[in-house]
C-alpha cells in the first residue's frame, strides 16, 4: 500500500494522475479494499476521459460494495459520455444488479448486450441467468439457459440455485439429470441445492444415489455441503451417518451443531442433543428453540421449563415457537403463574401474537383453569382460524361452561371457518358437563348430515357418556348396539362408570367383561366394578373381585401431583398400593 501512495503522490507532483493509462494502476490497486472505495471514487472523478478499463474497474468495485446502485449510476454516466463498453464491463453491472435487486435495470442492461453483440459470452450469459433467476423470473432463466450454445459448470449452478430460491424443487432435480447427462461434472455449490431438494420433497432414495455421486466425484464436502448433508441425514434418522460426517468436518459453525441437535432430537436421543448443545461455545436462538421444541416433544415438559430458565437470563429473546413451547409446557403441567409469566414476557418482549401463539395461550389458559384469561386472548385476538375457535370452546366446555362453549359454537358458524371433528368434540362435552341430552343428540346427528364431518370414536364415546350420566343407561346400551364401529375401552369404562353410579350391576359387569377383552391389564376396569358391588352390597362379590385382582397380579399405576412454587413446578410420585 505504501509503494502504490508513493506512486499516486508522484503521478499527482507530474500531472499525470489525470491521464487514464497512468493511474489506472493506482485506481485498480484502490478498489480491491471497500475501505479504499470514497477514495478511489474521488482519483476516478479526477481523470480526464476515463477509459473503458476504467470504468470496469469502478463497476467491480461498486458491485461488490455495500453500494451497488453507484454501479448503475456510473453506467448511466458512461452511457452518457458514449463509451464504448466490452464484455469486461456486463458481467460487472448485472452483479450489481442482482445485489440490489434491480430487475428493470437489468432488462435495460440486457438489452444493450442484445445490441452490442455479447448475448453469446458464456459469462454475460451466467450473469444474466443470474439476474433473472435471483428475480424468480425462471422462465426468462430457461429461455437464456436453453438458448446458450457452450454452457460451463457456472451457467447450470445458477439455473440450479435460482430453482432452489423460488422453492422449485423437482426443477432443481431435473436440472441436475439433466447437467449428469451433459457430462458436467457437479461441486458443491449443485450439491448443496441437489441434497436440500431431495430433503424437501422427500425423495430418499433419490438422495442415496446424489450421496454416492458425492463419494464417488470426491466433491469436496465443506461448511456448506457437510451442513446440508447433516440436515439430510437428520431428517432420514441416521443419526450415526450424521455422527460420523460431523466428526469428519473440520470446520464447523451453529448451524452445524444446531443440525446435530436437530437430528439427536428427531431421532429422540435427547441426551445427545443436549450434550450437543451444552458444548456449543455460542447459542443462538435456534439452539434453544430447537432443545425446548425438542423436550416438549418427548414430554419432558419439566426440563423444558427449566432449559427455558436459563434462556431468559441470556441476551436472547425467544420467538414465537419458543413460546408457543413454552406455552404448551406450562398447560400439560398446569403451570399457571409460569404461564402468565409468559404471556408477559410476550408483551415486554414485543413478540408477535399471531394466531399460533394466541391459540397456544388460549389452550394453557383453558387447562390452568383461567377461563375468564383463556376468553380475553380470544376476544382480543384480530385474525381466528379454527384452532382458535376449537381452542376457546374446548376451554369453555371442560371447565363447566357449556352454555358459553355452545354460543361460541353458535357464533362460530357465522363466520368463514368450518366446524371440524374437534370442534364438535368440545359442543358434545359442553352437552356432557351441562347435562343437555337433546341437544347433544341433535349435534351429534348434525354432524355428518350438516356439517360433512364423520363422526369418530371419541364422538361416540361423548354421546355413552351423556345418555349414561344422565341415567339413560337403557338408550346409552341401545345407542352401543347400533354403532357403526366397534366401542372400545374408553367408550365402555364410561358406561361401567355410569353403571356404578346408577347401581345398576347387571350392565357393570356386562360392561366390565368387554373391557376386559378391550384393555385387561387396567386395574380402573376392577375398580369400578368393585364400586359397583359396594354400592349394590354385594359385598361377597367385591371380595372375590379382590381376590381375582391379586391372582392376575394387576397393578395400579402410580399417579403423579406436580405442584407449583412460584413460577417453578416440583413433581412427586405417588407410589401405586
């Protein structure tokens, strides 16, 4: 650098600093560093009649600065100025203007290379694909791609990447049998955009042989390609494949371990993950997400929340899936205090309440027992879909609301959103808790002859358990008779159970044998039984059953109570007698 300030301060003492043959040297050296840009930018406008070699010189440097709309501008300038331009100076102005992007410009610019005679220059060309594809305008792509007569490894990557970028993933597939058949060889800027197709669209087996391909073209695998792969691999389950490349790997980021983490995950080897995750040496957002994500998935919704402890006490803030995680924890274990904790770290946060992380509030409200706080998020709620409108009247039928769930129902249908199987679940439950049998019946008829919604088991098991609870145990048993699929045990256990309520032990023990059939190691089928017999006094008949229970050694499971301290959750076991 000093030698070229020497060379530029003697060329300024001579004069010759504004003579384009002199100082196009000085200039070129300037431009290589973008801190030397204004500089370079002031020598340029100091030459008189700059040069064609001088004007590329500048459209490199602004095309790969932070400011490529300057290499617009120069090249309206040299336009202006009638220079004539070679084929130097294109590749360099559409770069900039894919940076930008600048579409209109570039189709002004594609026009000039029409004119000037340069569409066959095979690096024109690529730039020009570039653009377009850049654009997603892949049909003008194509047309320039099909239309080449000599194309190089170049013009099918960026006929490739452009595919990728608009998401068309069977292009990108086809793309590549197709540069196979040409004889080109691939590297791994193809590869990266061929395995991340075969990921998307599923196409395992394809993936095998574009993994041989690799091995046996010896592409060199790097960041980018051994990243990719992993993610392939981890959404397949191998996790040993992925084990082995990431061993092999000797450069590695977080997106690197955040896929490792991905794949342990998937695979549900979480203390892989973890182990994974505790050696990164810097977490980013996905790090943690993919962790919460991936407890509250296998159920470890305790770990969960304490993993998300951690994650508030670091400088990042968690997004929408974090919370809605989050969210989803706290109502499995009915943490309420941790869960309006949320709902504030929402606020003070800025997160957006979209309409999965309003449902996900609605559905932890609604198990916590907060009714009235599940009802405000819905009401203040702009945008609903259907989880919504099932979220709020499940929330209101489980806790005791029928009427409220049955006029969210109401309201609902006025809107654009059709009912669904899990809707009706939630009207038929508010039919349960509120003891309303006509209308529970009337619902459930209107749901395949109304709605277009066939019902299944668990809607079936809701009208047993209406017609039982009230005591129409005659028309629960009629209504069993003639349904067009086989009860199983949840539909049974709650007719054993109305039986014992309503002392009826004929039906019980009728009931208890289909259960048994159904489900004979649940040790709630005997009880209920046994309830039964008390009630009737027919105490020689629970004796027996005991007696039978402990012969068939059928065990009770242990129960579990989590209480909550604050905003923490402590679990205990309580051990089955």
């Amino acid at each position: 650098m000093e030698a070229i300030k020497l060379l530029h301060g003697q060329l300024i003492v001579s004069g010759l600093h504004r003579h384009p043959l002199h100082i196009s040297k000085v200039l070129a050296f300037y431009t290589i560093s973008p801190s030397h840009l204004p500089h370079s930018l002031l020598i340029f406008n100091q030459i008189e009649n700059p040069n064609t070699f001088i004007f590329n010189t500048m459209f490199r440097a602004f095309a790969q600065s932070n400011t490529p709309t300057e290499a617009l501008l120069l090249y309206s300038q040299s336009r202006a100025l009638g220079l004539k331009h070679d084929n130097m100076t294109f590749p360099f102005v559409l770069k900039a203007c894919v940076k930008i992007p600048a579409m209109i410009d570039g189709q002004w610019i594609h026009v000039h290379v029409l004119k000037l005679g340069f569409i066959s220059d095979v690096f024109i060309s690529n730039a020009l694909i570039s653009l377009y594809s850049s654009c997603k305008e892949l049909g003008y792509a194509r047309q320039l791609f099909d239309e080449m007569t000599v194309r190089d490894l170049v013009s099918w990557n960026s006929l490739i990447c452009g595919s990728a970028k608009a998401q068309r993933f069977n292009d990108v597939l086809r793309l590549f049998e197709m540069m196979r058949a040409a004889k080109v060889k691939a590297d791994g800027v193809t590869m990266v955009n061929v395995i991340s197709a075969c990921t998307q669209l599923r196409e395992w087996e394809l993936g095998e042989t574009v993994v041989k391909y690799i091995e046996d073209n010896c592409i060199e695998v790097d960041l980018y390609l051994g990243n990719t792969l992993i993610d392939y691999y981890g959404r397949r389950g191998f996790v040993e494949d992925a084990q082995k490349l990431f061993d092999e790997m000797r450069e590695k980021n977080s997106i690197t371990m955040n896929a490792m983490i991905a794949t342990f995950a998937k695979a549900g080897d979480l203390v892989g993950a973890r182990k994974m995750f505790d050696r990164m040496p810097e977490r980013d957002l996905v790090s943690w997400s993919l962790m919460i994500t991936g407890y509250c998935q296998m159920k470890n919704f305790l770990e969960a929340l304490e993993l998300f402890r951690k994650m508030q006490k670091t400088k990042i803030k968690p997004d929408e899936i974090v919370i809605a995680s989050v969210l989803s924890a706290c109502a499995h274990l009915v943490a309420r205090n941790l869960g309006r904790s949320v709902h504030a770290c929402i606020r003070r946060n800025g997160i957006t309440m979209d309409i999965f992380v309003g449902n996900t509030l609605i559905d932890m409200y609604s198990k916590c027992g907060c009714i009235s706080e599940a009802y405000k998020v819905f009401d203040g709620m702009r945008k609903k879909d259907t989880l919504t409108w099932n979220s709020i009247i499940l929330g209101l039928a489980t806790s005791g609301n029928g009427d409220s769930a049955l006029q969210a129902f109401s309201d609902m249908l006025r809107t654009e959103f059709k009912p669904d199987e899990v809707t009706f679940l939630g009207v038929l439950i508010a039919c349960v808790h509120s003891g309303l049998v006509d209308e529970g019946l009337k619902y459930f008829e209107s749901m395949r002859e109304v709605h277009g919604v066939e019902p299944q088991m668990k809607h079936y098991g809701c009208v047993i358990d209406l017609l039982s609870r009230c005591g129409q145990l005659d028309k629960a048993f009629e209504f069993i008779g003639e349904m067009i699929m086989r009860p199983d045990a949840i539909a049974w256990r709650a007719f054993l159970g109305a039986c014992k309520v309503h002392g009826n032990v004929t039906m019980a023990e009728y009931a208890n044998k289909k259960l048994n059939k159904l489900d004979p190691g649940d040790s709630g089928n005997y009880v209920l039984l046994s309830h039964a017999y008390a009630a009737a006094e027919r105490w020689n008949d629970v004796v027996k059953l005991r007696e039978k229970v402990a012969e068939v050694d059928i065990r009770k499971n242990p129960g579990w109570s989590i209480i909550e301290i604050g905003n923490s959750s402590v679990s205990s076991k309580v051990a089955a007698s």
